[in-house]
C-alpha cells in the first residue's frame, strides 16, 4: 500500500484500535526509570508524583517539579514511557523517549481539584500520549501530531484544544533533552503542545515549520493556556525567543 502523506510531506499514519487486552509485562526496567527519575531531579525538587496503579503494557508515571524563580511554570514529566523501546523509527538510537507539558503556576493539581476534568485533561492527554506507541506498536517523535479523534474533539468543554505536537523542550536547559546512558540507547525528553483544529491543519498542509513560525508570530508559549486563541488564525506579528 502506497504511503499516505500530507501536502507538507509528513507521513499519515491511520489508527483503529489497539490490541485487545493490552498487558504490562515488566521487562526488567527499573534501571531505566531510576535513571530517568535521576534525570527529572536536575530540573529542581520533585513536589509529588501521580503512581499508577493498573499499568497496561509499560508502567507510566508522572513526576511533577514545581515553579522555580527561572521557570515560573509547572513541569509534568513522564517515566515509564522509555521502558520499552518503540517500533518504527528509522535509526536504532531514536527508539526511546519521556514526555513533558508545562502547566501554570496556578493550575490545581491537587487530588480534590483533579477530579474536574476541565483540571485533570493535561495529565490525561500526557499519559495517553506516552503510552499510544506501546499501544499501537508505533513511534512517536519531535514534530509528530495525533488529533483528538477523528474529527478531532476537544479534550474538554473548557478549551478549544484538540490535538497535540511534539516539540524540543525548549523552556528547560538544553542538557535536559536527552539523557545519555553509556552502553544503552539514550533517552530523548520531548515537549506536548496542545493545538487547534486549524493549527494541525497548517501542519499537514505546510509543514511543522509553517506552525512554529505561527507560534512566534503570535507569541505562542509552550505554558498550557486553555483560553489561548489559535496561532495559525492570529492577526498579529510579534517576534519571540522560543522557536
């Protein structure tokens, strides 16, 4: 069957379902997570951690580092993620990967307030993306796209976002982005940037290049906004450092 590929050039990947009854299978991985937890305490002290209980195919935490004077935002990092490597990447290296968002120094994240889901969608979108190339024996790596269905839904009644790309975490020190581990495949740290409708569509049609000019146009952060309103559609034109 011949590739699908947008009018920018990117590969089209269509997903039905997973396997049924997907099972975590423990794989001897723990010194994986050790490391990656050892990795996410460089960024500053760990405020708390949101363990799994039931674990389909890897076991996927989130880590939390708080606001500090020089990022004054919250971080959510995945461990878990890169305890199986993933099928499909195009070099042996590329295999293993964490997620992280960003979230405001004022979002809710206690238990009470997670249990709204217009609190709780961020750490739902970021799990759900770090555990899809278990579940569907794929890859996923920096400037892919995965809508929220099809046709994309948002992911809550109080945001208009309802897609996602991976991008360079480019808000936390460069050394952060990949972990190295002599003798074993190195770990890649990637960035979840929720998008709009309109904004995945400059992507399929124009490229990753096309959004991140849009971003910078726009004065698009890599903070969780909500309310933010879509880039690919903004009027103004104001330069930014980020991308």
């Amino acid at each position: 069957m011949a590739e699908e590929r947008s009018p920018g050039g990117s590969r089209i990947y269509r997903y039905d379902r997973p396997p049924e009854d997907p099972q975590y299978v423990p794989t001897g991985g723990g010194d994986t997570q050790e490391a990656v937890e050892t990795h996410i305490e460089t960024l500053g002290e760990i405020e708390f951690v949101y363990h799994e209980l039931i674990s389909p195919l890897v076991h996927l935490d989130v880590f939390s580092v708080g606001p500090s004077a020089d990022r004054p935002f919250r971080t959510l990092v995945t461990c878990g993620m890169s305890e199986k490597p993933m099928t499909g990447a195009p070099e042996p290296e590329l295999t293993r990967s964490e997620l992280c968002l960003f979230l405001p120094e004022e979002w809710p994240v206690d238990s009470e307030s997670w249990e709204d889901h217009r609190h709780f969608w961020p750490i739902e979108l970021l799990k759900f993306l770090a555990r899809f190339p278990h579940e569907y024996e794929t890859w996923l790596w920096r400037e892919h796209t995965l809508p929220n269905g099809d046709p994309p839904a948002p992911y809550d009644d109080s945001t208009a976002l309802c897609g996602a790309m991976i991008v360079p975490p480019v808000v936390l020190p460069d050394a952060f982005a990949v972990l190295e581990r002599p003798g074993e495949d190195d770990i890649h740290f990637f960035a979840v940037v929720p998008l709009h409708a309109d904004e995945m569509t400059l992507k399929l049609r124009k490229g990753a290049g096309a959004v991140y000019d849009a971003f910078e146009a726009a004065n698009t952060e890599l903070v969780i906004d909500p309310d933010r309103p879509s880039a690919a559609s903004a009027k103004r034109r104001k330069r930014f450092g980020l991308f």
